[in-house]
C-alpha cells in the first residue's frame, strides 16, 4: 500500500484537472493525503499551515514583487518554514498534540501556491474530492487484488 496510493493520487488528480481545469492544491498532494487519512488532525494541520503561508504571501506581496517562480519558491519555502516551526513550537505549547502535525514539507506551500491562483474554498473542495475519490478507488483496487 505505499508506492500505489500516491501514484493513484496522481492518476486521479490529472484526471480531475483535464475534465474541470481545477488544480486540487496540486498534483501530488491528495495522493499524500489519502496516506493520512485516517489522522484528520494531520490534515487540518497542513491546511492550517497553507493558510498561515498564504496570508504571509498577501503580507509580504505588498513590498516585494513576487510573481511566477518567485512567488511558487516563496510560497515552497514558507511552507517549509511554517512546517518547521509547527514541529519545533506546537509540541511545546501542547504537549499531547502528536496528531496534529504537518504533512511533508512542501505539501503545505504546494496548496497554499493553488489557495493563492484559484482561491480557497475552490482549492479546498477540489482537494476534498479528489482525496475521497481516490481513497475509495485505493479501498475497491485493494479489495480486488
């Protein structure tokens, strides 16, 4: 169940993107979600932390110039910093909160770089429904095989 579900993530998501031209907070990453989909804390937190990263784009966007590469570098770097500092400062300020952690270190500003092109709650039911579809296809291709 390891190599199968991120790659059927990635099949369903192009699917996905071809028939609506929504983007759901990138390619891979409800192939990395449908992974965690049993910790809903893990979830939360990621979004949480591309939500933290797009509003420290809004911030920052209005005295640098940040377009194109620029601003998908930035938005993969906050979100990677934004991890970092979710893992360093969260556990001190809640010691029993394990579950409530990020995904990967570039999930976050991947979605976050889509919450920024598309909007929000766009990204968030794509996203949505392409990690249900594709945890529902992985649940009947393991029931088959």
């Amino acid at each position: 169940m390891g190599y199968e579900l991120p790659f059927l993530g990635l099949l369903v998501a192009l699917a996905f993107i071809g028939i609506t031209g929504i983007f759901p907070g990138g390619i891979i990453v409800p192939g990395y979600l449908v992974l965690f989909i049993g910790q809903p804390g893990r979830i939360a937190g990621t979004l949480l932390v591309a939500f933290l990263t797009m509003f420290c784009f809004k911030l920052i966007s209005r005295y640098l110039i940040l377009f194109g590469k620029r601003r998908f570098v930035f938005m993969i770097f906050m979100g990677g910093l934004w991890t970092f500092l979710w893992l360093q400062l969260f556990p001190s300020i809640l010691p029993g909160s394990a579950e409530f952690r990020v995904i990967g270190w570039v999930v976050p500003g991947l979605i976050a770089n889509h919450f920024e092109r598309q909007g929000v709650i766009v990204t968030t039911s794509a996203l949505i429904t392409v990690t249900v579809v594709t945890y529902f296809l992985s649940r009947l291709y393991f029931m088959i095989f």
